[in-house]
C-alpha cells in the first residue's frame, strides 16, 4: 500500500486533523448503530433495552433508518463494510 501524509498546519486546523484521524471511529459507530437496528428489525429486539420485544411500529422505524442510513452513505461513497 501506498503512503498517505496529512498534514495540518495551524492550530485552526486541530479539528480537521482530529476529523481525519477520528474517521475509523465514525465507522465503527455507525456499524454498531446499524447493527443495533438490525437486531431490532431480524430479532424483534428492543432498541433501548433488548431484554424487551420490539414493537411493529418500532421495527418499521428501525428498518426506515437502515435505509436512510444506506441511502445517505452510498450518496457519499461511503459503506459500512470493511
């Protein structure tokens, strides 16, 4: 694999080079969110409590916010799979 260098400059830059690093993170946080609605919609799980059955109404929003979450990150050549 090739070399990749970042390089900010300047203190104003210290988010976006917190950003850039953080970017992994963001990743695995928003897998575990889809997961978690995954187990909402396939386990009838609870979404805030999992010991506890999913609504119909709570596994319709949660298969919704898959798709949304999908449409939004295929808009910006973004995926969840690694």
């Amino acid at each position: 694999m090739g070399e990749i260098i970042l390089k900010f400059d300047s203190v104003e830059e210290a988010n976006d080079a917190r950003t850039a690093l953080d970017g992994h993170k963001w990743k695995h946080v928003m897998w575990d969110l889809d997961q978690r609605l995954r187990a909402v919609v396939k386990y009838n799980a609870g979404l805030l409590d999992s010991e506890k059955e999913a609504t119909d109404e709570e596994a319709n929003v949660a298969d919704k916010l898959r798709e949304v979450i999908r449409e939004i990150l295929q808009d910006n050549n973004l995926s969840l799979e690694y």
